[in-house]
C-alpha cells in the first residue's frame, strides 16, 4: 500500500442539526470543528437529518395512499365506450 494517500480513519461525532442528536461514529470525513462528547474531544460533523429526525424513523409524517397504483393506472389509462376495436 503507499503512504499517505488514505484519509485518517478516526471517530466523529455526527450531530443532527434539526434536533441536535448526536451519534459517534468511524469515518474519514474532513472537519475543523471539534465538541466534547462523554468526557472526550471528536471531530463534529453537522448532518441536516438523521433517524432521530427523519419521518420514516420516528413515524410523525405517514403517507397514507387512499388511492392505490392499480387504480390510479386504471383511472388514467381506461378505456372509453367510444373506443374501437381497431383503435386498440
């Protein structure tokens, strides 16, 4: 392998900027900022969404589809009664 050319594998300390959740984890993302998490000084890195504020995890905003996607199809591409054979 040749020497310095891989990024510094180290821990980082992500913090969700919507909620302020912070979370440690390996990476080799370049930051200046640093914070102090459980007694100990990482690199910060500020993610705009993480599970603790994204819909799908935390179940605040369901998609409900009242209408499926057959019907939808259906309903947009149906034949009309003055349709002709030949037409199809």
């Amino acid at each position: 392998m040749k020497k310095d050319i891989h990024p510094k594998y180290r821990k980082v300390l992500f913090v969700d900027s919507s909620t302020g959740f912070k979370f440690l984890a390996g990476s080799t993302v370049e930051t200046d900022e640093t914070e102090e998490f459980e007694g100990v000084e990482y690199p910060k890195y500020s993610v705009p969404v993480s599970s603790a504020s994204h819909p799908f995890y935390t179940g605040s905003n369901k998609f409900v589809d009242s209408e499926g996607r057959v019907d939808k199809f259906m309903k947009r591409y149906k034949r009309t009664p003055a349709m002709k054979q030949e037409e199809l």
